[in-house]
C-alpha cells in the first residue's frame, strides 16, 4: 500500500486545484519560506480527521480555506483528497484503490467522503487502526511531533508508542466499553427511577380500579334497563306504524280510482285541443299556401312589365346602331382623299436628303486630319508640362522637408530643455518616495502593534463571553426548573381548587345544600357555612383534627335552630338527603373538666383539639362543643398511656390521625391525604404560598437573566467592534504593505524612466547635428531645380500659339458640319412624318370597317332577344290566369275550417270545467294521504332515534339488544330503578374508565421495567469482563512491543550518531497503560543523561532515531516528514538521508525540507511557489529520468 496521490484546492493557500502524483521511494517537497509547502502536510492531517484548528496552525477551522489575495477572491470551501493505492489489500476494504476526501464549507458544515460515498470520520479511523497512518499516528512527523517526544513531560510521548505497539484500536475498544458502561449505569439510574415512579402510580390507581369496576357494574345493570325501556318503546311504535301503513293503502286506492277518473277527462281534454290545434295548423298552412300564391302572382305580374322595358330597349338600340353606321362610311371617304396626297410629298424629299449627306462625309475627312495635328501638339506640351509639374514637386517635397526638419530641430531643442526638467523633478520625486517608504513602514509597524493589542482584547472577551455563557446556561437551568416546580404545583393548585368549587368530598345533601346557597339568597342567609369551611388548623395537626372531627366536618352551622328547621324542610323538599345542623344560639360548649390541668401535663400531652384551630369569634363555641373535650397527643403509644390513666373517659388522637374513642375503641391505619377536607385546605394554602414564592424566586431568576442577555449582548457588541478593529486594522496593514509595495514599485519604474530620459538626451543631441547636415544639402538642390524650371516654361509658350491656330481652324470646319446635319436630320423629321401619317391612315381605314361589321352583328341579336320577349310576355300572362284560380279556391277552405275550429273551441270549455271539478277532489285525498304519512314517519323517526340511541349508548342494534331482552322487567318499575342508579353512579363522582387498564399497563411496564434492570445489570458485569480482558491484552501487547522498539531504538541511535547509546524506561513498570515514557541517551563521548540535556541537532537526531526504531518494528505504508531535518547539520543530514533510503523500500517517504542532503536521494522532487502573492502552486520533476 502506498500513497499514489493528494488533491488539494482551496486549502490554505493553494487556490488552484493542485495534484501531487506520488510513486514509491522518496518525494521531497521543496521551496522558499512561505511558499506554502507545510500546508501539503496540514492537508494530509486535516483530510484524515485532525479537529484542532491550532495543531493546522490557525485559530479557527474556517481558517483552511483560502481566504483570498490581492488579485483572487476568498473561495467558499476548501477540500483535500487522498487517493491510496490497496492493492496488497492491507486495509480493510473491498477496493484496490481508496479514495479519501473531506469537505469544508465556509458555514462550517464539514463533510467526509469514502471512495466518493459520504460517511463518517468514524469510518475512516476504524480502516486505518493500526496502520500508523492517522491524524495521531506516526505517518505525519512534523516539528509538533518531534516536539511532543521530545516533550519533558513523559505521559505527553505515549500516544505514538501506543500507535506503534499496536494497541490503539484495544484502547479505542475500551474507551467504547468504558462509555457504554457509564450508558448502562445512567440507564439503571434512569430506570430505578422510573420503577419507583410506577410503584407510586399502581397505589391510586388500584384505588381508582376498584371504583371503576364499580361503576361497570353499576353501567351494565343500567345498560340492561335502559335498553329494554327502548325495545318496549321499540314494540310499541312498531305497532302503531303498522296500523298507519294500513290506513294509508286504503287511502292510496281511493286516491288512485280519483286519478283514473281524472287522467280520462284530461286525455279527452287533451284530444280536443290537440283536435283544435290540428285544425289551427291547417287554417295556419292554407293562409300560408294562399300567401304564397298572391306572392307568386305579383311577381308574375312584375316580369311582365320588365319584358315590355326589354323590348323598348332593344327598338332603341337598333336605331343607335344603324346611325353609328353611316357615320363610319362618311369618315372613310375623307381618309382616302388625305392619303393621296400625302404619298405625292413624301416621293419629293427623296432627293433633296442625298445631296446633304454627301456634303457631311466630306466635312468629317477635313476634321479627321485636323484633330490628328492638335494631338501631336497636345503630346508634345503634355510631356514638357509634365516634367516642369515634378520639378515643381520636387521643389515642394524640399521646402516641406526642410520645413519638417527645421520643426524636428525646434522639437528637439524643446525636448532637450523638458528632459532637463524631467531629470530634475525626478529626482525631487524620488527623494519623496523614499521619505514616504520610511513613513508608511513606521506607520506598519504602528498598526501592527495595535493589532497584536486588539487580538489580545479579543481573546480575553472571549473568555469572558464563555463564562457568562456558562453562568446563563446555569441560569437558564435553574429557571426551567422553577418553571416545572410552578407548572407543576399550580396544576396540583387547580385541581385542588376545582375540587373545592365543586364540593368533592362533601355528601350528596351538604354538596347540594351548598351550590343551591349560590342561587338562592334566602337559603344563604339561613347558613353560616359548613365546619371545614370555618376553621382554620395549625400547620402539623391537620391529620389530627380531621379524625378528631370525622363526619362533623360536614355539619352545617346555622344563627337559630329555626334557620336549621327552614333548610331541613328545604332538604326534604327537594330530596336531597339528610345533614347535620350546629345552631349557634343551642350548641354549648364542651371541656375535660378538672382533669385539665393534669392531662396538660401528661407526657405526649400536645394540646386540646379546639385550641389547635382558629375561628371566627362567634363560632368558637361550636369548636369548644366539637373539639373541647378531644386531647391531641405525640403518638399512638402517649395515647394509650394517657387513655389508662384517665380511664378512657375522652376521645384522644394523635398528630399521624390515629384516634383512641371513650370506652376504649382504637381508630387508624394509612391515611389518604387526598380524602381529608382540612387536609386539602392547608394543601391549598401551602400550595398558594409556594406558588408565590416560587413566581418570586422565577422573577429574580429572569431578572438576573436579563442582566446576564444584557452582559453577553455588551461583550458581543464589544467583540463585533474588537472583530470590526481588527478587520479595519488588517485592512490598514495591508493598505500600509500595499502603500510600501506600491512605492517600491514606483521607485524601481521612477529609476527606470531616468536611465530613460538619459538615453533619450543623448540620443537627441546627435540627431539634432543629422538634421542640420540635411538641410543645408536640400537648399543646394532647390536653386539647380529652380533654373531647369524656367528653361521649360518658355519652350511650352511658343507650341502653345501654333496649337491655338489649328484649334481656331477645326472649330470653323466642325460649325459647317454641324449645320449640314441639322438641315439632313430635319429633311429626314420631315419624311418620316409623311410615312407616319400614311400609316396612321391605313389603320383608322382598317379599324372603321372592323366596326361596321361588329355592328351589323349587334344589330341581329337585337332583332333575336326580341323575338325571344314576345314569346315569355304569351307565357307569363297564362301563368297569371292560373294563379287567379288558386287564388280563389285557397280563400273558400280557409272560411270552411274556421267554421269548424268555432265549435271545437266551445266543446273544450265544458271540458275544463270538468277536470276541475276532480282536481279538488283528488287534492283533498291526497292532503288526508299526506297526514296519514306525516304520522307515519313521525313513528318512524321515533324508531329510528331509539335504534341510534341503542347504537350511541351502547354500540348495539335492535337484533343485538334483543339478547338482553327480559319479559319480566316492567318499564315503569325500569324507569325508577334507571333514575336510582343514575344517582349511585352520580355519587361515585369522576371515574377513571382507564384506571383498569392503565393499572394493567402500568403493573406490565413495571415488570418489564424490572425485567429490563436485570438485563442491564447482566450487560455491565458482562462489559466489565470485556474492559478486564482487554486491558489484559493491552498491558502484555504494550510490554513485547515496547521491549521491541527499545531494542531497534538502540540500534537506530547507535547507527545515527556513530556510537552511543541509547533507551527507553517505563517510569511507572507496574502500570504500563498510563505510565510515562523517559529516553536516556548516551552520544558518543558524553555521559548518560535525559534527553532534556541535548543540543537541539542532538535532540532532532533522537527523535528521527526513534522514528526509524518504530518504522523497523511497524513500517506505515507512507510517512509525511515535515522539515525534521532542519536542526541537524551537513554530516547527519547524509546520515539521516542514507537510513532514509534503507526504509524506503518498505515504507513511502514524502519529505517536506530545505536541506541539499536530502533532496540528493530523492526520487522525485515537488517545488512549491508563490509567483503571485498569497497564492502556491506547484512544479515537479523526477530526478531518474533528468539522470537517464
């Protein structure tokens, strides 16, 4: 197995996806200080689970991802991947190839990933036990690993032994049994609880079962009665229904034999109005027939006009064309007259237009000759004129140039005096850049101080934050539980009080006597109340007054004996039961006599009863009567006592609520408090004071929450400040690095441009002498240009007059032919518009005989359309004739039918009348047929709510209840005994339904619960056995590897240091799990001492040797060195690097380092840099194939 490769992007500072392909043998990373190569060894903790932001060099978590640079923004997460070949199949996976990757997101949400499939850091510390490999074994040895063996504490060396010894996953075993045992012993904790719990809740609730069977029983009797009252109702509305249902069928014929009679005289009724209205219809079709034929007529009628307008038309259009005939004829004569003459001209011009073209040719041969002369003259000017042109161009491009030149020469003298400046200024700037450098790194080092101060600040807030935060969480604790204890003890207060509004406890008479004082003032004002409402009893003797009293808490205290006669009648009246009554103007009080002073004095003695209560004044006899002669003492044996000496001549209680009656009788036993009216008074009064108290001691909690919310509000606004200072500080650190770079860059472009205004002044200086040797040589060629341009000018004046003459002679010779053709063109105008006029003729003659013929055509089909008219004016008038005739017969049924619909229409009058007549007596037997019916479902609405009452009660339907059914049950009797046990039941009071079953449930779940603590108990001694045998294996494992590695450490040390030597001791042998590791070594030529005494090369040596101790006892597949190298010197980085490669064959080296020695024997070599700022990336190179 070795590390094939690592994937890093958005790590630290590498935020470009960068992938280190690694091989077997030794990789070394290398790189300048701060390139970012020990965050390749950061990555490779990180992504195998390392937690602490510290150990990865950051003060938080969200520091690993790349926050961001000068030219790249901060990324959103970070993620590293480990891919690790398996082949050999040493981890515990079904893979050739393992991936492992880890993700973290700027939010803090960090995911891990197992060949792409998300899992659990757990699962990728369980595939990697024992391999060495892991974010706290011995693959990953940077300076904080060296530090830590090399630590004077030995306890801190033992986690890479252990690793090492193999013993990791035994330890990580153990913790697991250790936890889960701590588990079970929480879980028994939480069961024992809950089974005393349960315990407490079967005691009422056996109570609350009893009751509850009670009153199934009570129910069932109940059930049995009622339902019979519903069958015997059910019975008898059954009857009556029958008897309906036969009432209406008789009904139901009458009504139907009414319908017949009715149905007949409306289907004659109907037949002759359907008669009728046939007959209208007829009356309807023949109206339209005799419609139709009037329409038919008139439109005869109208045809016959329109075939005499046709036949005018086409008279008149004959006539029309007869006479456009004989115009065309007249035309024709005069056209051939006009044509003659035309012809006899045309012949004349013939010869006239020969001559003229005779004199054109010869004019055009003159003109020929003439134009070939001017051009030979136009040649030989244009050619001179073209060369005085250059000349003259010539001349132009040297006055230019020497114009150009002498504006560069102006230019550079300019330029020349701007480079002086320039040189000048930039030195002057200079000097202030590098005044401005030494001011803004001044002001770094300012704001650097300030935040090294704020980040101080910062930290103590934080702790101060956790403390607060420590003491809300505390607060917020302990104000939970007020909450509970208030919520709970007024829960127990309502209900108290609900009893006490409702009178529970009290008897049926006094219950009712009492609500009925509510309503009724006059009963009120007859009644003082009852005893338990008008005492008071000192705290400790309720249980004592309570028995003392029994019963006669329930009497009612009255002013007279008659307002206790007035509501004995009331109670009577209303038969509500019986009560006790205590007039105040009868009841006398009652004492212990002269044994008073003696019992008081008796041991146990506590007091008289009547002194332990308070009342009003004028209730005080009653106390005196009820309670004066009851002595309260300590306990049952101080009664007993007390009850001999006095001869059990008063009635003595004791404070837990047992009572000794006179004569001797002994009352007692367990005490519900729950059953004690008095008891439930002082319950409640209690309940109201720790309510209150409690609400008081919530308030102060709260407040001083608040106090606390307003503290860590403070030291958070304080801690946002200090963050926002910070960042302000960061920010005016790197605008001060960004200034100091800035002006850096500025000065280094500032010397620059004054080399180049150097270069640029001399490179002037000697163009400025160029340009003058220019213009003098271009002056010389302008005066020789200048002479050759004269010369030119003269022999082009003298052609110029021969070539006006030949051009004045051809002007002559082209008027005279110019004029020819105009006389030709017009002779020729002339004739063609003789032949034109000719033509035109001939066409018009030709076109006028085309239209007498047309004409002629029209005309016979005039005299055809005509013929054609008179015949359909014959047919159209027999048509006419015809249509009278129709006319006439259509009129004559029409009267008939309407006869006939006269006397339909009366006999359907008389019919109407009749069928009204048997409508109201159908109506009236349907209305009686309708109450019948009402009574009808009346009775079985009646049914119906006794079978949904059977369902709704009971879940039962009438063939069910009828099992319950009993002949000898009479329903009045029934009734009474239902109102009896309705009452029984009313006494029962609340009743728990669920009482019998929660009772079963709860007595299962506490033997279950039992069932379940002997499991428990059963698993922790089991996990103690597992935690005794596992500690077994470690100690003895731990021991032979521990001797194994010694041994190797020795070996290693010796090889290293060329002498020596070397072990490790066990600081506590008889506890080889906790105890401490010590390195004794001896290097060549000095004693033996600890290993605190070393140099610091010497200190780095022992820790590699015993690296390679460990590697030769356990290899790991890979191993990450983190500049371990860097303290020792030139000759021990040879020899750490020759041990290197004996343990590369075994193991896969990735070393991170600077020294020459070590980078020698690598395979293959990773360089890290930082071409832009804050940004690594990374170049390689495999030094085998540069040697091949």
């Amino acid at each position: 197995m070795f590390l094939k490769k690592i994937e890093i992007f958005g790590f630290k500072s590498f935020a470009e996806k960068c992938e280190f392909i690694f091989d077997k043998g030794i990789t070394s990373i290398v790189g300048p200080n701060g390139s970012g190569k020990s965050n390749l060894a950061d990555a490779v903790r990180w992504v195998l689970g390392e937690q602490s932001a510290k150990i990865l060099r950051g003060s938080k978590m969200e520091d690993i991802i790349f926050s961001g640079s000068e030219k790249r923004k901060p990324l959103g997460y970070a993620q590293v991947t480990l891919l690790i070949d398996n082949s050999d199949g040493v981890l515990p996976v079904d893979f050739s190839e393992v991936e492992i990757s880890r993700k973290m997101y700027r939010s803090g949400e960090s995911e891990y990933y197992l060949n792409k499939t998300l899992c659990r850091l757990k699962d990728i510390n369980e595939i990697f036990l024992d391999t060495g490999i892991g974010k706290e074994g011995y693959s990953i040895i940077g300076q904080g690993k060296i530090d830590e063996i090399l630590s004077t504490k030995s306890e801190d060396r033992r986690g890479i032994f252990e690793e090492a010894a193999g013993i990791a996953k035994y330890k990580a075993r153990k913790l697991e049994a250790i936890r889960k045992l701590d588990s079970t012993d929480n879980d028994l904790t939480r069961i024992d609880d809950i089974i005393n719990e349960l315990e407490i809740q079967l005691g009422p609730l056996g109570e609350q079962r009893l009751v509850a069977e009670k009153y199934s029983r009570l129910m069932e009797r109940l059930k049995t009665l009622e339902v019979n009252i519903y069958l015997k109702t059910y019975y008898r509305i059954q009857k009556k229904i029958g008897e309906l249902a036969e009432r209406l069928n008789g009904l139901g014929g009458d009504l139907s034999q009414k319908k017949q009679e009715l149905d007949k005289v409306n289907m004659e009724y109907d037949t002759y109005k359907e008669t009728l209205s046939n007959t209208q219809d007829n009356i309807s079709k023949l109206q339209q027939s005799l419609y139709d034929v009037m329409t038919a007529l008139e439109r005869k009628k109208g045809k016959v006009d329109i075939t005499k307008e046709r036949k005018n038309h086409l008279s008149a259009e004959r006539e029309r064309l007869n006479k456009e005939i004989e115009d065309i004829n007249e035309n024709l004569s005069r056209d051939e007259f006009e044509y003659k003459q035309l012809t006899e001209k045309a012949k004349g011009l013939g010869s006239e237009i020969k001559s003229k073209a005779d004199i054109i040719k010869e004019l055009e041969h003159q003109l020929d000759v003439l134009d070939k002369d001017i051009a030979r003259y136009e040649e030989t000017m244009s050619q001179r004129k073209n060369r005085v042109i250059e000349i003259l161009n010539l001349m132009a491009e040297n006055k230019v140039k020497i114009n150009s030149y002498s504006v560069m020469l102006d230019n550079i003298a300019s330029r020349l005096g701007q480079l002086d400046d320039s040189l000048q200024k930039a030195n002057q700037e200079r000097n202030s850049l590098v005044q401005s450098l030494e001011k803004d790194k001044r002001e770094l080092n300012k704001w650097m101080a300030n935040h090294q101060a704020l980040i101080r600040e910062r930290d103590e807030k934080k702790e101060y934050l956790e403390e607060k935060i420590q003491g809300l969480d505390e607060l917020n604790n302990k104000i939970k539980e007020k909450d509970g204890q208030i919520k709970e003890q007024s829960a127990r207060l309502r209900f108290l009080l609900e009893l006490e509004k409702n009178y529970e406890g009290f008897s049926k008479a006094i219950k009712n006597i009492l609500r009925d004082t509510k309503v009724n003032n006059n009963l009120s004002r007859k009644i003082c109340g009852v005893v338990a409402q008008l005492i008071d009893v000192a705290a400790g003797y309720e249980r004592a007054v309570e028995t003392a009293l029994g019963f006669a808490l329930q009497n009612i205290v009255t002013e007279t004996e008659e307002d206790a006669k007035y509501v004995i009648e009331y109670l009577k009246n209303k038969g509500y039961g019986r009560a006790t009554f205590l007039p105040i103007s009868s009841i006398r009080p009652r004492g212990l006599g002269t044994n008073t002073e003696r019992i008081k004095s008796f041991p146990g003695f506590v007091g008289i009863a009547s002194n332990l209560v308070k009342c009003h004044a004028k209730y005080r006899n009653i106390m005196e009567n009820l309670l004066g002669s009851v002595v309260v003492v300590d306990n049952l044996d101080s009664g007993i006592r007390m009850a001999r000496a006095f001869n059990h001549s008063f009635k003595i209680v004791t404070v837990d609520g047992d009572m000794i009656n006179p004569g001797g009788s002994m009352t007692g036993g367990a005490y519900n408090k729950e059953q004690g009216l008095i008891n439930r008074k002082a319950e409640i009064r209690s309940l109201k004071g720790s309510v209150e108290a409690l609400t008081d001691e919530l308030n102060n909690l709260v407040e001083t929450q608040s106090i606390y919310n307003n503290d860590i509000d403070d030291i958070k606004a304080t801690l946002s400040r200090i963050d926002k200072d910070i960042h302000d500080s960061d920010l005016r650190i790197q605008a001060c690095e960004t200034g100091i770079q800035n002006i850096r860059d500025n000065l280094q472009k500032l010397d620059h441009t004054i080399e180049q205004y150097k270069a640029e002044y001399d490179h002037l200086t000697c163009d400025k002498a160029e340009l003058q040797r220019l213009i003098s040589s271009l002056e010389d060629e302008q005066k020789s240009l200048s002479s050759e341009e004269a010369s030119y000018r003269n022999t082009i004046q003298s052609d110029e007059d021969g070539y006006l003459k030949l051009t004045a002679l051809r002007e002559e010779k082209n008027r005279l032919l110019m004029d020819a053709k105009i006389s030709f063109s017009s002779l020729q105008k002339e004739e063609q518009g003789y032949i034109q006029q000719i033509s035109k003729i001939e066409k018009i003659r030709a076109q006028a005989k085309t239209n007498i013929q047309t004409k002629l055509q029209q005309i016979n089909r005039c005299d055809e359309q005509y013929g054609q008219l008179e015949g359909e004016l014959k047919d159209l008038q027999n048509d006419i004739m015809v249509l009278e005739g129709e006319k006439e017969r259509q009129t004559k049924k029409i009267d008939a039918l309407n006869k006939q619909k006269l006397e339909q229409y009366n006999k359907l009058k008389d019919l109407e009348i009749i069928v009204t007549t048997l409508s109201k007596q159908y109506e009236q037997l349907r209305e009686r047929r309708h109450r019948v019916s009402m009574d009808l479902n009346r009775c079985e609405v009646e049914q119906e709510n006794i079978i949904n009452n059977l369902w709704e009660h009971y879940g039962m339907s009438i063939n069910k209840a009828k099992q319950l059914e009993d002949e000898n049950i009479n329903i009045t009797d029934a009734k009474k005994e239902v109102e009896v046990l309705k009452a029984e039941i009313n006494d029962l009071g609340p009743v728990n339904m669920n009482a019998i079953e929660e009772y079963q449930r709860v007595e299962n779940r506490l033997n279950y619960m039992k069932e379940q603590r002997r499991d428990l108990v059963n698993a922790k001694n089991n996990l103690k056995d597992v935690i005794r045998d596992i500690t077994s294996t470690m100690e003895k494992q731990f021991k032979e590897q521990f001797e194994q590695i010694n041994k190797n450490f020795s070996e290693t040390f010796e090889a290293l240091f060329n002498g020596g030597q070397a072990q490790l001791l066990l600081t506590d042998p008889n506890n080889v799990l906790e105890s401490g590791i010590d390195i004794v070594v001896q290097p060549p030529g000095k004693r033996l001492q600890n290993i605190s005494l070393l140099s610091g090369g010497e200190k780095a040596l022992t820790a590699i040797a015993i690296l390679f101790a460990i590697l030769k006892l356990r290899p790991t597949p890979f191993c990450i060195l983190d500049e371990i190298d860097a303290a020792l010197d030139d000759t021990n980085v040879e020899n750490f690097a020759r041990y290197l490669t004996q343990y590369s064959h075994s193991t896969q080296f990735i070393m991170i380092t600077h020294r020459r020695g070590t980078m020698e024997v690598s395979n293959t070599l990773y360089g890290v840099a930082m071409e832009e700022k804050g940004v690594s990336k990374m170049v390689s190179v495999k030094l085998e194939e540069k040697v091949s």
